[in-house]
C-alpha cells in the first residue's frame, strides 16, 4: 500500500518534437497537482518566418515536424492563399485531399502498430511480439509502406512534399501509377479491418466527459470552412482563434490552449464523435458494428477512431484516383499584393490553425500557429490526474502503466518513443 503522500515524477519523456517531464504530486492519498512540463527548446518558427517571401513559407513551416509535415504545409499554404487572393482549382484542393489521406495512413499506422499496440497486448514493445502477434509486425511494415509510397506519389516525398505550390501542383499523378496505388492500398484494407478489430475489443477504457472540437465537411477529408464543438455550438474557420484563450504554463516552454476557458480535445476521437456521418460508405458498411462506440467519452477510443480513419483514407483514395482524370493546369494567381489569411485544417493529430499576415511586398510580416498537441495539452493533464486519483492504492507500476497508456491513447507528438516514461519514485 501507497504513504499517504508521494510524488510521480518522470523525466525526459521523449517525443518527435522535443522532450517533457511530468510530476504527480499526492498528499494524503489526493493529488494536490499535475504538470507536464514540456522542456523542448524554443525553435522561434514565428520569428523565422518573418520577413521571407510567402511562397517559400509552407516548405519552411512543414519542417516544423517530420510526421505531420505535410499537413503543416497544407495548412501554410491555404493561409497564405488566402492571404493575397490565390484560389485554388478543384483539381488542387483533389490532390491535396490525397496527400492527407496518405499522411493519415502512415502516421496512424505508426502510432497504433508500434506505440499503442504493445500496450494492448501487454508487450513492453513490437519486438516482443511472437506467435500470431508477430503477424501484425508484418501488417504494420505494410500498411505503414503503403502510406509512405502512397504519400510519395502525390507529394513526392513521404515527408516534406515537394510537388505543391500555392495555387499549383507541380506534378500530378499518372494512370498506371494511380492504378499501382489502387492495387497497393486495396490490399492492406484486410490488415486494416484486423486492426481496427483489435482496437474495437480493447477493453481499455477511460472515462471522462470533456468538450470535443473538429471539422466538419460533407467527406471526412482534411479541410472544411466550419468547426464543430461538442456542444453544439459551431465557429467558422477564420473565427476560431479567436475563441481560443492562450494559457501560459510556467513550467513548460509550450503554451496550452482553452477553448473559451474549458479544456478540450481535438483528434481523431473528436472527429469521430462530430462527422463520422461523412465516412465513406464502404468504411460504414465494414466497419459498422466498431462504429457503433461513437459517439463515446472513452478517451482510449481514439486509437479505434485511428484505425477507422485509416480505412476511410484507403476507400476515399481509391474511389479518388478511380474516378479522376489527372490534366495539366496552369496555376492559380494571386489577386491582390497582401492581407491576413487563416486556415483551419485537421491534421492526423486534431485541428491545426496557421495566422499570416503578408505584407504588400509579399514578405511575411507575421504568423501564428495553434497545433493540436498544444490544444490537447490542458485536457491531458486534467486525465493525469485523474487517473493516478483512480489508481492511488495500486503499485507504483501499475499507475505507471495507466499513465503510459492514457498519453499514448492522446497520441501526442511525444509518442514518437515507445515505452519513454521513466519514472522516479520520491516520497514527500
């Protein structure tokens, strides 16, 4: 049995972005307080960007993280598109739609075989699995490929694209290799049901009522003009900021993020509570009975939602490069010199927001960026807290393994190692 008082205390969380800590303070059996202090370096993208020429900011920004580079380029790019007047034809906005269904695939796929996987199957990493379970490493390289070439021929790259320009693509895809593509992701769609089986029958749960924020469209693809919250109240993109308040957290160099004062949640999970209506049909009829948990206040039920997007990502792709006729265009013009533009895009992770102000020069005089890990960051902690008040008499392990597998269920940008929390154990 637990001293009445103690302190959780883990060090160097490692992550695709950085390093944090986390502290769980306890006192007579009730937690007094919970930080997760994010100790990544200031990197000063917001300055960096300022005084470069709008057209070279997306391919600056997506270096802003390996996983999610091509959403932050997308996300750039329409802000600054709105910026000087560029519109972007219906034949770029199809393209760009396939780079974030291919960006979903691979980090998804990432995230749930090598991260979230091994704690369901209480294995301490893929390494260890054996048996049947040896099966899904072979599905995770895969599924995982297939993302990675799949992004490849849309951007040219399976991180940081190359082949897009606002206004422009500068390559589009080819028949034989649109239909290569087709073959290719048809034949992980079977992995992808297994997966998605898996998380269904999970029995991991956590419960907690919190608000929800996504886009919302009529194909559950990447953009939309509206966000939707949980309670039902809906804010259009270029509004959304402004209902976010900044929360300066003194022990960590990442600024969180309320939404009008209230902790909240974006993500998959959000997504699918919001707009699961919007799948493709072929993902509600094969996935019909996993969908039937949405919506939920399961936090753990994001990593299903995960997997259920990744099979949207393969039908909506497929349908896409079926359907489409790929024609040479010349690019979108701007229309005017400078302006503010603001964009509000879903990124695998959840809602990412980009402010630019470009100047009449065409330089950026300004930026503002929101990722979802910042979003999520509040609620994050508040489900640390709870969870170690829920667990308090149990082994110092076991809450470990609570915790590992609440933030892994966030998956936050600090999933990038498996099993990274060290935790030192000091009595108060």
């Amino acid at each position: 049995m637990h001293d009445a008082d103690f302190e959780i205390a883990v060090e160097s969380l490692s992550k695709i972005e950085g390093h944090a800590n986390l502290v769980v303070s306890v006192h007579e059996d009730r937690v007094v307080d919970a930080r997760l202090e994010i100790d990544e370096s200031k990197r000063f993208y917001t300055q960096a960007i300022r005084g470069k020429p709008y057209a070279a900011l997306p391919q600056m920004v997506s270096r802003i993280c390996g996983t999610c580079s091509t959403a932050h380029l997308l996300c750039s790019m329409e802000a600054v598109e709105e910026a000087v007047g560029i519109v972007p034809s219906e034949q770029v906005m199809t393209v760009r739609k396939l780079a974030m269904y291919a960006a979903w695939i691979r980090d998804h796929a990432m995230h749930l075989y090598f991260f979230s996987l091994p704690d369901l199957l209480g294995k301490d990493s893929a390494l260890e699995f054996d048996g049947k379970e040896h099966e899904l490493l072979h599905d995770a390289l895969k599924v995982k490929g297939a993302g990675n070439r799949f992004a490849k021929l849309i951007g040219g790259r399976a991180v940081h694209p190359t082949y897009f320009q606002p206004g422009a693509v500068t390559r589009l895809p080819k028949k034989e290799e649109a239909k290569a593509t087709i073959k290719e992701l048809r034949e992980i769609r079977p992995m992808v049901l297994k997966l998605i089986d898996l998380f269904y029958h999970s029995g991991q749960e956590f419960h907690r009522t919190t608000h929800f924020a996504a886009v919302v469209n009529n194909d559950y693809s990447f953009c939309g003009e509206e966000i939707m919250l949980s309670s039902g109240m809906s804010v259009k993109e270029d509004d959304y900021f402004n209902h976010l308040m900044r929360v300066v957290l003194p022990y960590s160099t990442a600024t969180g993020f309320a939404f009008e004062g209230s902790a909240f949640m974006v993500g998959a999970l959000a997504r699918m509570d919001l707009n699961r209506g919007s799948l493709h049909p072929d993902t509600k009829k094969d996935a019909s009975q996993p969908m039937s948990a949405f919506p939920t206040k399961n936090i753990f039920r994001n990593n299903l939602a995960q997997a259920i997007e990744i099979l949207h990502a393969i039908d909506a792709s497929c349908e896409i490069l079926e359907r489409t006729d790929f024609k040479e265009e010349q690019p979108a013009k701007p229309q005017r010199k400078g302006g503010v533009g603001m964009a509000a895009i879903e990124a695998p992770r959840g809602i990412l927001f980009y402010q630019v102000d470009v100047g009449e020069d065409g330089l950026v005089r300004d930026g503002t960026l929101v990722i979802p890990t910042q979003q999520n960051q509040i609620n994050m902690v508040k489900d640390m807290k709870t969870v170690v008040q829920a667990n308090i008499r149990k082994d110092h392990e076991e809450i470990r393994k609570e915790l590992e597998a609440l933030i892994r269920a966030y998956d936050p940008c600090m999933s990038c190692a498996s099993h990274f929390l060290k935790i030192k154990w000091v009595k108060a």
